[in-house]
C-alpha cells in the first residue's frame, strides 16, 4: 500500500522547536532513521506516519502535551518552506489561505485542506485523510495554531478568529486553548478548523512583497508532477479519492471511476485485478476511521456510528465486529488499557 510522505522541511521547525527547550532532538531523529542534515533539503520526503509520530514522541520529550501548540506560535517565515512564504506573500489575506490551500498537497500527502467563505465567515480547514495514522493530535494543533500564527503575521499581528474546532478530545485545560486563540474552540469535531470574519479577506499582507508571490507560485507549480497520486497503484488512487470525502458522505463509485478517467466496469475490473474491490475499500477506510475514534475520543458509540453515516448504531456494531472480530466497545477497551493497534485483530483471529 502506498505510503504517504511530507516534506522534510517541514520536521525542520519542530526539531528547532524541540531544541529551543533545551532537548535534543537527534534521539527521536535516529530512532525513525532521519539524518538531521536530512531537514535542510528542500526536495527531501520523509514518511508522514515518521512525522507525526515524531511530533507526538517530541512532546512526550519536552514534557509539554502542548506542544503542538507552542510550535504553532513559533510558525513564522521559514517553518512550512515555501509555503510560509507563499502565505505572506500573498496580495491578501483571503489569497493566502486559498493559495495555500492549493499547493499543500505537494509537499503533504494524505492531507485535507479546504478553505471557504461564507456571508459571514472565512473557514480554513485542515485534517489527515489516512485514518490508519493515530497520532495526530500534535499535528492538527499545530497546523491549525500555525495558520493562525501566519494569518496574524500577514496582517499586522492582529487577527480576531471566530472559533477553532479540532477533531480530538480536549487535552490539559481549556483556559490554554481559549488563550491562545481568544475564541470558542470545540474538541471532537468532524475536522480541524478555523473561522474568522471574511471582511478581512482584503487584509493586504504587511510582511513580504506581493510581487514574489507569483514567483513562488510558478515554483511549486512545477513540482505538481510530484503530487500524492503520482506513481500510486490504482487501488491506492481509489483509496486517495475515498479518503478525501466526508466519512458520513462516502463518494460514488460512478464518480470516482469518471474522475478516474475509466468506466464503472473498468473499476471493478482494475480493482479485482489488485485483490480488491471498490465495497472493500469502503468498508476499510470507515473501519480506520472508526478504529481511531474508538482509540483517541470520548465520543459513545452511536455518535461515532452518526459520524460515520450509519443510520443505527446497530448496523455499525455489526460491522464493525465483523471486520475486526470483537465489538466497538470491547475493542476501546482493549485500547485504552494499552493494547498494540493490531493486537486485538490478532487476538480475535488466533
């Protein structure tokens, strides 16, 4: 299965961030076989399972479970390559977010970014799309806290959001979060996200020169040949396409065969020849995507059951009992207590 990577410059801020604390971070590097001179190569990639692993062992260093957060602050020009500097150079606000948006994919697979404008409010929203990644806290509180870090260096240091969402529990207290954003911020939500008034989408940039700003573009362009499907075998294309649909609002196999260029019995057929087919890999996202939301939320059955489109929770015990051969709530417990993600499957099975 395809295994989706992120630029390694992008673990260059949090390693900073980790020695900033007076940590090294050069034990946690070797453990996941980066060469620290790896984080200063532009057109490096690393596994994005080793980036998120590294950004939850980081915390764990540093002894700060907010330390997704305290990177996010420390985001500035030279943390997200050229990204940041694509976001600052932007002519205005509402461009950087959108150009943003635009070119992640290239130097982050199996990423979900989105930004839209309201009547009344501008939503940039951010989520790992590979549901078999769990550790991913760190990161959403960092992607989130440094987008709002780079919007408020864009305009000027001030930027009023309307609220923050994140799709985790809340961890530590929620005095930290609401003091850091200076807005609502809800836990357990479909996405990560952030809100803000979309008059301030004309804000002009008050950091970089707009005129660099098509330059950067021109660049990451031409690296789109590069993008997260690119060399992928055709099930893991399908899979790409899945993971980017809401998981109570799963794609239609029609759709997806058109946007793959092929028709619905061709699909199939591809699919079949790779030992897999389109209601298989389905059922596999929504069993990774329940997996996780049993292992890392609060939330009680039936509303994961909702989350993920089924209309009774019934129908999702069974499901889920017969892909993993124990029931959701024995399988949470399991995990709570310390179980290896693979552990009860194989315990089911032997």
């Amino acid at each position: 299965m395809h295994s989706p990577t992120i630029s390694a410059q992008f673990l260059r801020h949090v390693a900073n961030c980790v020695e900033l604390t007076g940590r090294n971070p050069a034990a946690l590097l070797a453990e996941l076989g980066i060469a620290k001179a790896h984080l200063d190569d532009p057109d490096g990639l690393i596994p994005l399972a080793a980036f998120l692993s590294f950004f939850e062992s980081a915390a764990l260093l540093v002894r700060n479970p907010h330390f997704g957060l305290h990177a996010g602050r420390l985001a500035g020009s030279d943390s997200l390559g050229p990204l940041s500097f694509l976001f600052l150079s932007a002519p205005t606000l509402g461009e950087a977010f959108a150009s943003f948006t635009r070119y992640l994919a290239l130097m982050q697979q199996a990423s979900r970014p989105s930004f839209g404008v309201g009547k009344r409010w501008a939503t940039f929203e951010y989520m790992v799309q590979d549901q078999r990644l769990i550790a991913r806290r760190q990161d959403a509180e960092y992607s989130i806290g440094a987008m709002f870090s780079l919007a408020r260096q864009f305009s000027g240091g001030t930027l009023e959001l309307r609220e923050v969402r994140f799709e985790h529990e809340r961890v530590g207290e929620y005095a930290r979060y609401r003091e850091y954003f200076g807005c609502d911020v809800f836990f357990e939500q479909a996405t990560n996200a952030i809100s803000f008034d979309s008059a301030l989408l004309e804000t002009r940039g008050k950091v970089l020169s707009p005129a660099l700003h098509p330059i950067i573009e021109d660049h990451l362009r031409r690296r789109e040949p590069n993008s997260a499907m690119q060399g992928a075998g055709f099930a893991d294309r399908v899979r790409t396409i899945i993971s980017t649909a809401m998981l109570d609002q799963p794609p239609v196999a029609t759709d997806v065969a058109r946007q793959l260029d092929c028709s619905l019995a061709t699909l199939n057929r591809r699919l079949a020849d790779q030992g897999t087919s389109w209601r298989a890999l389905l059922a596999e996202h929504r069993m990774d995507a329940a997996a996780r939301l049993l292992r890392d939320s609060n939330r009680d059955i039936s509303a994961i059951a909702l989350a993920l489109g089924y209309s009774e929770s019934a129908a999702f015990v069974r499901s889920f009992t017969r892909h993993f051969g124990t029931p959701p709530g024995r399988y949470r417990r399991r995990m709570k207590n310390g179980a290896a993600p693979g552990e009860e499957r194989s315990a089911s099975s032997g």
